[in-house]
C-alpha cells in the first residue's frame, strides 16, 4: 500500500448558539443545525452527501464504460427509533437509498448501483 493522500477535508465549527455550526470546505461556507432548525440539519447534509457520491461516482463511471445514461435521480432516507432506550452511540436504525436512471438498461442500472455499493 502507498502512501494515503488526502482526498477531501471538511469542518465544522461551533456558533455560540447551541445545536448550529458554521461548516466550511475550501472556500464554501454554509449553516448546519440540530433537527427542526432554520437551516439544513447535519443528518440532512448527511444524507445528502451520500446522494451526491451516488450521483457523481455513477456518472462516472456510466461516462468511463461509455453507457447512456441520460440521468440519475439518488434520495437517501435514515431511519430511528425514537422509542427506543438511547445507547452510548447514536445510531441509525435502517437507511433506504433509492435509485432511479434515465437511458440505460435495467441490467446496466444494476451494475452501475451494485459498482457504486461495493467501492
């Protein structure tokens, strides 16, 4: 093994105003908050993040094995149980990540989903 690299770098910093942060990454800035805020919360940018990489690194790859695909639609839900006696780690209790492409086959949609899942 090589080595490492860094590939990205994000942070996030603190308001004085409980439950939002300032997160930056190079020169981008935007506002996260607890659930229920005026801003994006962090579980949203969460899953949004996963939705991009979807989105970007699908396209990419569809783009390098030169398949049509004319669009890509990738919506990231997290699922808690709220009931349920909190541990000493915050966890999600399930995630549905949802798929939806336009122009390609359904065998190629599924090898584009089933590449993106194993890197």
């Amino acid at each position: 093994m090589g080595e490492l690299a860094l590939a990205y770098e994000a942070r996030s910093y603190s308001t004085g105003i409980v439950g939002r942060s300032i997160c930056n990454a190079r020169n981008h800035h935007w506002v996260a908050e607890n659930t229920g805020g005026e801003a994006v919360g962090a579980g949203e940018l969460f899953c949004a993040s996963i939705a991009a990489c979807a989105v970007n690194m699908v396209s990419t790859i569809a783009d390098k094995d030169k398949l049509a695909l004319d669009g890509i639609d990738v919506s990231v839900e997290l699922y808690r149980d709220f009931d349920k006696e909190p541990g000493e780690v915050s966890l999600y209790d399930a995630a549905k990540v949802k798929f939806e492409m336009w122009g390609v086959s359904d065998d190629d949609a599924k090898f584009l989903v089933k590449t993106w899942k194993q890197r």
